[in-house]
C-alpha cells in the first residue's frame, strides 16, 4: 500500500469499519450464537412478588418431569460452597472522592445472592433453576417448580424507602439507607444563602431505565471434571473481570476459569459486571456434567438486568445581583434496588455537581438507599447525566424565575480557559478545554440568532418552538488498568491482544487506525484480538469513556518500544551504530546509506537467526500494562430544538446540534456514532423511557417493548454533530472519552426546550419523562 | 411455547372440518398478536389451523358501491392498495399506521377485527364505516360485532372471510400513538356514511365504540369547529401508564376535529399527517 493511501485511514479518518461487513451479513458471533456438544438449558424460576420469606420449595414435580435433568435452589449453592456475587461498589480504581457515612459508622454492604436465600426482595429475582433437555421442557419443568411465600410490605420508591418506618430490606441493617454522607461546607454555604440576591430551587426524580441491549444476556458454560475447570461463553465489555469474579464465587483459582466473549451487541453499563444467571450456569454446568446454557428473552431483560439512573434531587443555586453563581447545595438519593451494587452513579454524579461553572461552595447531603427492585448500576455515563440534567435546569430555571439571560448565565459562569486546570469544589481537577468556544459553536451551528423567526412561522401552524442549551462535562475514570500485547508477525500481520471487548464501537477498526497511523501498516494486517482469557491476561472493560483513551496510551507504549527494538534489531543486522538506524514511514532506514527495510520484513529476517541478545529474543514484540487513575474530561455542549402540539402535548424534535471535544478523534465517523446512538439514549430518557414500578403492587407495568417506550429512527432529524479537539493534557496521546458525551447533556437539553417552548404558558417545568400527557397538565395546569 | 397440532389447509371448508374436530382448537391469521401470547405462554391452544394458504380469503375488489376486503389480506396490502386509496383513503391511511412494517407484512384485517383488541385500529375503521362482517355463515353489522375487551359477536367456529366496507361521502383518520407499541392511546374514525356521520373511539374504552353525542352535533354541523364546546367524560375510560383518563378525554375534541378537518380534504389522509 502507498504511504498516502495508509495516512488517509490512520488518525483523524473516517476509515470505514472494519467489522461492519462481519455483522451485517450475520457472521457475527453473540454469546448465543456459541454451541457446544450436549449442551441442556437452564430456566430461570423468579419471584413474583416484591418482598416475600420463601417459606418452602417444592422441587419434585419438576424433578420427575422426563427431560429434566436438575432442579437447583438458592440453599443448593450454599450447600456447594459457592460464594456471593463480589462487589467493588465504588469502583475498581482509586475513587475519585472520598465518601463517608457521616456518623462514622461502616458503609452497609448486602451481600448479592445469585438465587435468592430465605427471602426475595424484587419481582423477578431468581429462586430456582431448571435444567432440561430442551428449552420447552425446562420451562414446563419450571411450571412445576412450587414455591410458598409470606408475602412482606415493599418498597420501590426512592424517597419511601429512605423514611424511617419503611419495610426494611436487610434485617443486618436498621435502616434502608446504606450510605449517607456529607460534602462542602454547609456553614460557608448557609451564609451565602442567608444573603443571596436570588435563591433557584429545584425538586426533581432523574427516573430509573434500563439498557434494552439488542443482544440479550446469554451464557454458555461448560465444566471439565478431568482438569476442574471451566470455560464460559459469555456477554461482557471485558473477559477478565467476569473470570475473576467468577472465580471468587466458585471458590477457585482464576486460572481454573476461562472466560471466552465473542461479538457484543450493546453494553451501556448493564453488563459491566458478573450477572446472577452467569453464576447459576457456570454452577449448574458442574452439577449436571453437561454443558449449559441460558439466553434471557426480553421479558426476563427487562426484570432482572441491571438497570440505570434512579436519581432524587432536591437541590438550590444562589445568584448574585448581576448573575455569578455563588454556592450549591441540595440532597441526592440514589436508589440502589435490592443489593449494594454500585454507588458509583451517586459518587460519580455528585462530585460534578456544578458542571463546567464557577461555583465556589457547595453543600451536599448523599444518599444511597435499598429498595424492593433490581439493582441499579453505572448507565452510559455513570451519575453524570443525571447532574448535569439538574445544573442545566436550575439554569434555565434561574432565568425563568428572575430574568436572565440563559445563554449571559451560562457564559459567565462557564470556566475559562485561563483558570484551568481548575478544581471544582468537590476537589475534583479538570484537565483543560475551550468550555466555551463549544457553547458558541453549537449556537453558531444550531442557528440559534434565526430562532425567532423559526418559531412565529410555527405559530402560524398552531405549534408552539422552543430551543434550549445544555454544556456538560464527564469523568472519564473507570476502571485503571489496561494491558496491551503488541506482536508484527513475520507473516505480515500486527497483532494485538488487549483487554477491552468491543461492545458496539468499533474497535477493529479505530484500534487498527492507531497501528496504522504509528507504524505505517495497512489496517487489514492489523489483528484485534480480544474477549478470551486464555489469551488476554489483564485488562479493564469497554466503560467509563475509557476504551479509546486507554487503549490508545497501551498501543502508544508498545509501538515505541517495538520501534526501539527495530531499530535495535535492524543495527545488529547491518552492523551498525544503533543511532544511524531511524523509523520512518514504516521502515527502518540506516542513514549512512539509505538502505531500509520495511516493518514486516525484519520481522521475518528476526527469524531466520537465533543469536539475539536476551532483550531482543522476543522480536518486535512489546507489552504495556499500565494503571492511570488521572481523568480526562470529555466536555462539549447541545443544543435541541423542539416543536409541540400544544393541543396534544405531542412534540417532534425539530433540530439537534451536538458539539463534543474528544481531545482527539482517531475516527469522526465512528464518535459520530457514538454521538447519534448517546444522543438518542439521552432522549429517549427525556421523553419516554421509564421502568415503571407500581407504588403498591411493586410490579414492573413496562415488562415489555410493548410498554418500555425506546426512540426509534422516525422520532429524530438529521443530527448536527461538529467534533471538538483540544488534546487532553492528562495523558499523552490526548483523547478524551467519545462514547458518552451523547448522552450526558440530552437529558437537560430537551427538557430545557420543552420548557422553553412553553413558556409563552407559564411552565416553569416538566418531568421526565417529558410525555404528552405531562406536557398537556402543564399547559392546563401549570 | 406448549405444543399444539398444527394445520395449514388451502381450502375454506377443509379448515372449517379441522376447527370442528376438537373444541380447542384455534385459526391462525397474521399470527402478530396469538404468536407472541404463545411464545410467552400466555395463550395455550391444542392445535392451530393457519389459514394463510386459503387464497379465496385474499384480495381487494370493488363491488357496487363497497370495497370487499378478504379477510386475510395484509395490512400492507391495503395501505399500499390503489383502489383503497382512490375509494376510502382514510381506510388506506390506517393500514399504513398500524405497527410496523414487519407487522404490517404479516398481519391481517380478519385477524385484527378477530381479535378485537381494545387499542387496534382496524376496529375503528369497521364501526366509524359502518362496515359489515363478512363470515362463512353471515354478514355481521359492525354495530353488533365489538362486544367486550377481545370478544365479538364470532362463534368459535365461525370464520372471517371479508369485510364489506360501503365506500363514504368522506372519511378521517386519526390516532394518537402509543410511543411504545404504536397501538391508539386514542384513535379516532369520522366518516360521512350512507347510515349517518359515525364517530368511532379505539384505545379508550374496553373496545371500540361510537360517540353518540359527537355523531349528532356534526349530522347538524360537519365541520371541523363542530365540536369546539364538546367534551367527552373521563368516566370508564382507560387509565394505563401511558395516558390516563383525563388525558385521552382531553384528547378527544383535538382529534375528532383533526380527523374532520382531513375527511374534508380534497385528498383526506394521504395528504395530511
């Protein structure tokens, strides 16, 4: 290939993907499309009640029925020694703040049973399992399956179940709230309030949703008697944490455990962690001696995978005369379903509390409790979307209750560039950024001066414009160690094995860009290897804004030290000074004679002698294992316009600009992508998505797509998206994270134009989800 | 999904002798609602007789002053029907909303009407045209067709074969969406027919039904401003986490007059969304 045909796809172009022909032709392979000889199916048996003791199950009926080859039970798993379901509830790196109960006492942690013990504490979690022959039979098997309940009081509300004399989840604990902490300075705070020119109030929920992956959860596990161990066909953004915590439950040693993750399609949060059924057939793999499987249908999805947001806000901003924020304070409760799983969303949220702004007090009361519903966990962007909803609000709502001006407030407000790196109240740092070029340039694209005239010529047709901003800010940490293992083959072809699983962005391709920009190779020689423990020894999954950004730091390790060793290589090959010896354009070129030889042909010329020096004898082979809790911010701002049918409450978006900095874009097209699907996830929590739990039954009412409404393609325009790219000082190759910056501002901006729409009716405000009906009370009711 | 016998005849009468020889047996049209019911062992039947392969039950014809529709025509077929296009756009407009194009291309007016779910669109088509049922033992007046939540006036053996839809003076259309399912939150079929202005409400109520009151404001007055001082009760309307009561109420007079306003237009519902 040509030198300028390989620069047109390595960074910064929008190189087609690679996998794409692979999965539209259905060459794909998801976790069940694995098949192994002899596998039976497993079927989940799950409560449907909110809160119950188990009083006793009944397993012989289901025992008896021919084809049924195991009924198992939660005390079943005991018996056998298995563990509970690890968790790292404030994530696998050092926390970005520290979080303390503020009496001083433990933060309660649940145990996470993967079939439930004695009592069920949410509609749908599992009791018993049934392995059959055939998927119908185990499900006529599960039919059979009699479990007795003393039905108890629940609880799913966030607020309900904080409250003293709620039904109480965990008789270990004395209350439902696990976590409750302070942060800032409530006394500096107070004052400020006492004598603030203008106080903005705002009480809103941030409602939990669920991920609705494409690909459902699946797992294929077989159990080797002869060697003990165990290989595990599953769903995950990352193989080694799924092998170790399995590990832990089944009480062996890691190596004992091989995690194999094939093609994935969809993450967002809800299968970055060891899920129950993965457990339960690992588990009942053994118990039977054959291999097992188990796919979740949708119905099951949406009662048991672990779902998002969930967020109680109560918060207030004081306001000078002319309009400078001066202090922030308010309560968060996160709503943690029925097991401890992860505070992070609360954590992650608060501690960006005052977004990209200049607010120099803060006082914060968090809270995180249990209720009678599935556990929640990190949800594309952990904790961010939910608070910079809430900032963007309480700004537009200062200018609604006192006058300003919503885009003078943000500009005033916004940090300049002058003052980073900047560190937040929280005591969080930012790295560096142009906060507030992006604002200008989404209302530059979003033809935001032109709104005027948009909106008198809706009038004309009964319908009521609106336009809103929202900047944001996000935490890229996550999970801090990557490892990548670099190998130029002499056949031609790079290989690299790292720990991230691609689960939907592309990263055969974007991966292969960086090999291709670094060490001039055509991307087709560039091998991706990935998702499979008997290969990939460490490494961190696709979450946290961190796949790009890790990885990018990992590969720019190895390709320097594989150029060292090149060049090394290529001076003990001429005989000469290893300093006369250059990389350049994909050969190494000994400047004395201008004599070269390209990457892959030393590659094969390593071969053909065996007298390399001990730091050589590996080839042009390299591995970076690294461990950096530094975040970059990802940061940018969006602008969304809508139009209503005030008589119906129903609403089209008429336009979206998106304005992201990435820090660098190693493909536009795929952070395109990510942009579009982020963006439509953000709206889709906007105005529809809602796992809807009856206050009295404890029900789920949205059990299926027929009731959990997700946007489809016809519900959006065209999106204006303009990629930012202002390097990220905190590591050295510059990306920021690109997979949630859709989604962070979405949220905020649309219900920002909502409101704005209808003002003209005095609406201050509308919950999310933003539906007709709700829309409707507000013009009638205000 | 439990086992069940299945059958797939090509021959009316073939399928009528099936259905006879066991009590728990079922048709199958489109199979867009009773698979999935099946699937999620919701519905349990002892056999299945398809008549997807019966092609007497297939087919648009004009006769007289009716358009003819056999029963287990597709949705999509009627949507993108010249002839119900020209003759009742309205009727061509509600086939091209119902789902989505997987379902409009498996399912079928027969089944739809069948089933007689309480948010289904085809059921306002049938009462708010004043259509008639057509089965292999009688014609059926829509008026007396829609009974209950899923029950019509069918006996268990009796088959669908077309419907009789008397061609309007004018007609509309118009449905307010459930985000999710794209069933009718509210959905609303005006139609200036042979019998009378009919007004027929889908997604409110247990099934579909006409507004009488409305029916005799717009025989005086048919115009879109007819019903401005109109309101329907929220009483024994549906409540569900997509709209409540009061919202579809409120609903009602937006879309009943939207629905005029397109019945009204040169090219009804094709021109306008």
């Amino acid at each position: 290939m040509k030198e300028s045909a390989i620069k047109k796809i390595g960074i910064g172009a929008s190189t087609p993907r690679k996998e794409d022909y692979r999965l539209l032709t259905g060459q794909g392979q998801f976790s069940d499309d694995f098949y192994l000889e002899g596998q039976v199916y497993a079927i989940m048996v799950r409560s449907p009640h909110p809160h119950a003791k188990i009083v006793s199950i009944n397993t012989l009926l289901a025992k008896n029925l021919p084809g049924v080859l195991a009924v198992l039970i939660g005390q079943d798993m005991m018996d056998d020694g298995l563990k509970n379901i690890p968790h790292t509830p404030f994530g696998l790196g050092t926390a970005d703040i520290s979080i303390e109960n503020k009496d001083g006492t433990p933060i309660r942690i649940s145990p996470h049973y993967s079939i439930a013990l004695e009592r069920v504490r949410y509609v749908g979690e599992v009791v018993a399992v049934v392995v059959a022959n055939s998927v119908e039979i185990a499900k006529d098997g599960a039919e059979l399956v009699e479990v007795e309940y003393d039905i108890l009081q629940s609880v799913t509300n966030t607020r309900e179940a904080a409250e003293p004399n709620a039904p109480l989840l965990w008789d270990q604990f004395d209350s439902n709230v696990c976590l409750d902490a302070v942060l800032g300075d409530s006394i500096k705070a107070a004052q400020i309030f006492d004598h603030a020119e203008y106080v903005v109030k705002f009480d809103t929920v941030v409602q939990r949703v669920t991920a609705v992956p494409m690909e459902p959860r699946s797992t294929l596990a077989k159990y080797d008697p002869n060697t003990s161990k165990y290989i595990v066909y599953t769903c995950s953004s990352g193989a080694v944490r799924v092998k170790n915590d399995l590990a832990i439950v089944l009480g062996v040693p890691p190596d004992y455990v091989r995690v194999v993750i094939g093609d994935v399609g969809g993450h967002f949060g809800a299968r970055g962690m060891l899920d129950a059924e993965c457990v339960i057939v690992t588990w009942a793999a053994r118990k039977t001696g054959r291999p097992v499987k188990w796919t979740s249908d949708r119905s099951e999805g949406f009662l048991s995978d672990y779902q998002g947001r969930d967020l109680t806000v109560s918060v207030e901003l004081a306001i000078d005369n002319v309009g400078n924020f001066l202090a922030m304070r308010g309560k968060n409760i996160s709503n943690l379903g029925a097991y401890t799983v992860s505070f992070q969303p609360l954590q992650k949220g608060v501690e960006i509390m005052t977004s990209l702004y200049q607010i120099p007090i803060v006082d914060f009361h968090v809270q995180a409790v249990i209720s009678n519903t599935p556990p929640t966990r990190p949800y594309r962007s952990a904790g961010r979307p939910e608070v910079m909803y809430v900032m963007e609000r309480l700004i537009d709502l200062a200018a609604f209750d006192y006058g300003f001006d919503r885009v003078d407030l943000r500009r005033r407000n916004l940090i300049p560039p002058e003052k980073l790196p900047f560190k937040n109240p929280f005591g969080m740092i930012y790295d560096n950024g142009r906060y507030q070029e992006a604002m200008d340039l989404a209302l530059r694209l979003s033809d935001w001066d032109n709104f005027e005239k948009r909106r008198q010529e809706a009038v004309t047709r009964g319908k009521c414009l609106g336009i809103g901003v929202s900047n944001y800010i996000d935490t890229g940490t996550g999970a801090p160690r990557e490892r990548a293992e670099i190998k130029v083959q002499a056949d031609g072809n790079v290989d690299v094995i790292i720990g991230t699983v691609s689960t939907g962005q592309g990263h055969e391709t974007s991966f292969a860009q960086l090999l291709t920009e670094w060490l001039n190779v055509p991307i087709d020689n560039v091998r991706i290897l990935t998702g499979d423990t008997a290969f990939v020894k460490v490494g961190g999954g696709t979450h946290s804004g961190r796949g790009m950004r890790m990885a990018s730091i990992v590969i720019w390790n190895c390709v320097q030290e594989i150029i060292d060793k090149g060049r090394k290589i290529t001076s003990l090959i001429i005989n000469c000074n290893l300093e006369d010896v250059i990389f350049e354009d994909g050969r190494f070129i000994y400047k004395e004679t201008e004599q070269s030889i390209s990457l892959f042909e030393l590659a094969a010329a390593f071969e053909l002698r065996k007298d390399w020096p001990n730091d050589l004898k590996e080839g042009l082979f390299s591995i970076s294992d690294i461990t950096n809790n530094t975040p970059a911010f990802s940061y940018g701002s969006h602008v969304c316009e809508v139009e209503i049918d005030p008589d119906l409450g129903t609403l089209i978006i008429s336009g979206y600009t998106a304005v992201d900095d990435v820090g660098l874009a190693i493909n536009p097209m795929i952070v395109d992508g990510q942009t579009h699907g982020g963006i439509v996830q953000g709206v889709g929590q906007a105005l529809m998505e809602q796992c809807f739990y009856d206050s009295v039954t404890g029900q789920l009412l949205s059990g299926s797509l027929m009731d959990y409404a997700i946007p489809r393609a016809d519900s959006f325009p065209f999106f204006s998206t303009a990629i930012s790219e202002v390097a990220s000082t905190s590591h050295p190759i510059g990306v920021r994270p690109g997979g949630e910056g859709g989604t962070t501002p979405a949220l905020g901006v649309v219900i920002n134009a909502i409101t704005h729409a209808l003002s003209g009716y005095g609406v201050r405000h509308v919950e999310m989800p933003a539906t007709p009906e709700r829309i409707v009370k507000a013009i009638y009711r205000k | 999904m439990y086992k069940f016998d299945f059958f797939k005849p090509d021959d009316l009468h073939e399928a009528e002798r099936i259905v006879a020889t066991n009590a728990e047996y079922k048709f199958l049209a489109g199979g867009m609602s009773l698979v999935p019911s099946l699937k999620m062992r919701l519905s349990k039947v002892a056999g299945l007789v398809d008549l997807g392969d019966i092609d007497s039950l297939k087919g648009i014809r004009l006769e007289d002053n009716n358009l003819i529709i056999g029963a287990m025509t597709s949705h999509e077929t009627v949507a993108s029907s010249e002839l119900v296009k020209t003759a009742i756009p309205a009727l061509s407009w509600l086939a091209g909303g119902i789902g989505d194009p997987m379902v409009r291309n498996r399912g079928t007016i027969g089944g739809s009407i069948a089933n007689a779910d309480p948010a289904a669109d085809y059921p306002a088509g049938v009462l708010g045209l004043k259509a008639s049922v057509i089965t292999n033992k009688r014609e059926i007046d829509a008026d007396d067709f829609f009974v209950g939540l899923y029950q019509t006036a069918l006996y268990s053996e009796e088959i669908i074969t077309a419907i009789r839809f008397p061609i309007p003076e004018c007609a509309g259309y118009v449905k307010l969406r459930n985000p999710a399912s794209r069933f009718a939150v509210i959905a609303i079929m005006v139609a200036k027919t042979f019998d009378g202005v009919r007004v027929a409400l889908t997604g409110a109520g247990s099934h579909v039904y006409r507004i009488s009151e409305a029916e005799a404001i717009l025989t005086k007055n048919f115009s879109p401003t007819a019903l401005n001082s109109f309101y329907i009760s929220s009483e024994e309307l549906n409540s569900d986490i997509h709209a409540s009561a009061e919202y579809r109420a409120h609903c009602f007079k937006s879309i009943a007059s939207r629905a005029i306003l397109i019945s009204l237009s040169e090219t009804g519902n094709q021109k306008l969304s």
